[in-house]
C-alpha cells in the first residue's frame, strides 16, 4: 500500500538527482529571484515540504508547509505559461478541497518576468516584498557617505579582532558551523524577544535553522561556494593560540549578472564581523558579477532596515497570484452598524472597482494625497508609497472607475503579543468623484481584508472638522474612543476611533 499522501496527485519530492531536470528550468531566466535556484528548493525542502511535478512542459514546484497545497513558485518554461496555471490550479483546488482548507490556493515568489507570461490567465496580483540587489563594487569597498557606518564598523573588526577567513570544508568545519548556528539562533530569539513580530520571527529562525544544517551537509553538492571566519581568542601569555569560528556564509551565481547570498551567520557579540563577512565574500567569491542579491526580509521591519541600509541598487518584487475574483464592487446594503442607504445612492455607487495598488498607480495615488491632504506632514509620499505597495503587512487598495482611479486606501497590520490589530492610514477620494460611495467600497474592502488577516480591531485617527468622514465610520461602526489635541497641527484636533469586529 502506498503511503505517500501525495502520489494520487502525481508529486514527488525535491531529490538532490533532481538538479539537473529543475535546473534547466531555472537557466533560461534574464532576471531570476533569488528563490529561483534548485539549491533553495532543496535545502528548504523540509521546512517547506516542497514538491514538484512537470505539467504541460512547465516545472511546477509546491509547498504543503502549512498544511495547504500552495505553488511555490509559477510554472517555469519556454512557451504561454497559462495552460500550466489553470492545471497547476486545478490541482491544488483538488488538494486543498480534500483536506477542508478551500480556497487557499495561490501562487507564491512570481517575479515580474514570469508574472507577463500569463497572458490570457484570469487572476489577481498581490504585492509580497522583493529581494534586495546591490552593487558588488560598492559592497567591497563600502564606499560614499551614505555607507560610512558599514564601513567604518568593517575596519573596526579588521583593527580589534586577529581573524582568519577560509574556503568551507565541511569536513573541517561543519561542526564548528552547527555550533554557531545554535548559538546565533538563541541570540536572535532573545534580542528580538520584546519585538511585535517576535513569534513569527522565531518560527521563521526555525525553520531557517533546518534549511542551514542541510546546506552544512550539501553545499559542495548543490555548488554553493562557502566562506568561514575565524577570530582568535584571547589567552594569557605564554599559552596556545585558541581560534573560534564567529561566521560563516553561502552563495551562488544566479542568472546571468547576479550573485545571490543565501546564508550568512555571524556572533553577534563580534562586532563589525556582519559588516566584514559581507563585504569579504563579495570580493573573493563575486567580483566577477555587477549584482549581489541578499533575498527579500520576510516581512520583518528590523530585516528590512538593515537591508535598506545597505542602499539597494535595484528592487526585485515579488508577487502573490490568485485565481480572479469579482472586482465590481457593489456597496452593501447595510453598512457594519449602520442604517440602509437610501435608493438614491445605491444607483450612484455601482461599477467601483476595488483592487491592490500596482506599482503603476503610484502617481495617481501621489496626486491623491497631495489633492486630498496638501503637501505638509500628512501627506503620504512616493517613496513611503511605494514601501507600502510591497509591504505585505500592507493593505494598499486602489478604487478605480473606467479605467482611472479615483480613490486609494492603505491600512497596516500590526503584530502584539497578545494578537494583532489594525490601523486605516490613508483613505483619500478624488474631490470630483466623492458622493458615488468609493470611500465607503475602500473602507469596507480594508475592513474585510484586515479581518481575514485575523484583525479584529482596527484604529484610525480623523480630523475633528471632517464630519462628512466621522458620519461615514460612524456609520461602518467605528466609535470615538478620544480626541487627540493639536494631533494635525496647532488648533486642529484629530478623533481616535475604533471599530470592533464580531467575535
């Protein structure tokens, strides 16, 4: 009897045999996401539980990591890529319908190349971050004001600690690198204990630290170069030198012009070794390539500071993609805790287009914000705009009617110990379509995603003069918790409120 749960759907798992077959796939691509190697699929294999199948000449590639069949990547070959979707779609429907979890089919890490191979493809596109690319010269010297911090912390490793830098053995250093993988995981869980994303963190540190012990185990056959840093100790006079191993890092060649750095774990006591080992792979390993890519940040706000640091040359976004839903948004005919609209205004408020911001709607939504709130402080940015857009703690929505938009909302999850809350950040409608309900179709559309995000509560601040916006969340069931005095500037108070879902 065959136990394997998922032969009846023609999946097998990643096998290191398995390279050439996926990694011809993988070769042809101009502009690959640094999830677009075999060796990721593999050393993730387990903590993501990754499968494969080959489907109408495509290489599509699943994750059943969360008890769902998801596909981890979209289907990857020579020719349209659509008839591949709606198989691969098919049979993660068949799957996910089995084991009651419906509907929670999607496709994950779609760079923008693949995503325009889906030309005929009914679907919805969702921002999920983007790996960070820099430019190798700038990594080895850290050079310009902007990167003086790295640089000067890299010559203060090179000037306090007596180090040695080594190609990876693992027979000579595997053991040393498991140690300090331990240890490194223990230090972060506890620098990040008090963080709002410290659970998640932790989870993702996990399984990380799975994904590091098979590399430890295969990177010489997944060819991944390797480099280890030692630091000698400090001992009395007179004794033997004693060496530690206070880093190590991975990496590869990714398509045509990138280096894509895949591990990298240092002490965090050793100060400046980050900043050192970083800059030192770069220059031995990867001079020969313009680009160096250090993935995405999981969506954790201290990851993606520090990779922003380092001053990205490029961003390349990823997106989440699902099978096409209605996107005629029709108001409801009895808001959360409020009254019916009247007749009148139903006729006026239909064929409201409510979707996710594309990158292409940031000018639009720019103007918004500067129509809607002035120039000053509160008014959103380009540059906090387009954060947002690939912030997928983010919900950035966009109204749109014939074809312009007319209205955007942006909300924000937060992550508490205790759970997770949500705050509306900008809800903006262009001054000569207000009155057609696109305010109230944005208001209901970031409720609704907040709360299937698992967010029962949700904040926002409003104008004390801005009655017409009170009334509409008064109406939605938002009630007044405070006012905030001179929250928008002296004299101009703001009403805090708060909208409570049902349990």
């Amino acid at each position: 009897m065959d136990d394997d749960p998922f032969s009846p759907w023609g999946l097998r798992p990643v096998e290191l045999a398995d390279a050439q077959p996926l990694g011809r796939y993988f070769a042809p691509l101009a502009n690959p996401l640094s999830d677009y190697t075999f060796s990721q699929l593999y050393t993730w294999r387990n903590s993501l539980r990754i499968l494969w199948k080959e489907i109408a000449g495509h290489l599509c590639v699943f994750a059943n990591g969360t008890g769902d069949l998801t596909l981890l990547l979209p289907p990857i070959g020579d020719t349209g890529s659509d008839a591949a979707l709606a198989a691969a779609y098919a049979l993660m429907d068949d799957y996910n319908a089995v084991h009651g979890v419906p509907q929670r089919s999607r496709v994950e890490y779609v760079s923008d190349e693949l995503l325009a191979r889906f030309r005929g493809a009914a679907i919805d596109v969702e921002p999920m971050g983007a790996d960070y690319v820099y430019d190798v010269s700038r990594m080895i010297d850290l050079a310009g004001g902007d990167l003086a911090s790295k640089r000067q912390a890299k010559n203060r490793f090179c000037r306090n600690y007596t180090h040695r830098v080594e190609a990876y053995d693992p027979a000579a250093h595997r053991a040393d690198c498991a140690r300090l993988l331990e240890q490194w995981k223990h230090q972060q869980d506890a620098h990040h204990a008090e963080t709002a994303d410290a659970s998640t963190a932790a989870l993702k540190r996990h399984k990380e630290s799975l994904a590091t012990e098979l590399c430890l185990d295969t990177a010489a056959d997944l060819g991944l170069r390797g480099m280890v840093v030692y630091v000698r100790n400090p001992k009395p006079r007179d004794t033997p030198e004693e060496w530690s191993l206070r880093g190590f890092t991975f990496g590869e060649p990714l398509g045509r012009d990138q280096s894509s750095i895949t591990i990298e774990k240092t002490d965090l006591a050793t100060k400046g070794l980050a900043q050192f080992i970083f800059s030192e792979f770069c220059r031995r390993d990867w001079a020969d390539r313009p680009f160096v890519n250090v993935g995405d940040d999981w969506g954790l706000e201290t990851l993606a500071w520090t990779k922003m640091s380092y001053r990205p040359a490029k961003m390349l976004q990823k997106y989440v993609v699902r099978k096409k839903r209605a996107t005629v948004v029709g108001i409801p005919d009895r808001p959360v805790g409020g009254a019916k609209p009247q007749a009148a205004a139903v006729g006026r408020r239909r064929q409201v287009a409510v979707r996710p911001a594309r990158k292409e709607d940031l000018a639009a939504a720019v103007d918004l914000e500067r129509m809607c709130f002035g120039s000053g402080a509160f008014s959103l940015t380009k540059r906090q705009l387009q954060y947002l857009q690939r912030r997928p703690t983010a919900v950035f929505l966009v109204a749109e009617q014939e074809g312009t938009v007319v209205g955007q909302g942006v909300a924000l999850v937060r992550q508490h110990r205790s759970g997770r809350s949500g705050r509306i950040y900008s809800l903006s409608t262009h001054p000569g379509s207000r009155g057609k309900g696109i305010g109230e179709a944005l208001l209901r559309s970031m409720v609704t995603d907040l709360h299937q995000r698992g967010v029962r509560r949700v904040y926002l601040e409003v104008e004390s003069e801005n009655q017409g916006a009170i009334r509409l969340y008064e109406r939605w069931g938002f009630r007044k918790l405070e006012t905030l005095k001179d929250y928008y500037g002296p004299g101009r108070p703001a009403v805090h409120m708060l909208y409570e879902a049902p349990a």
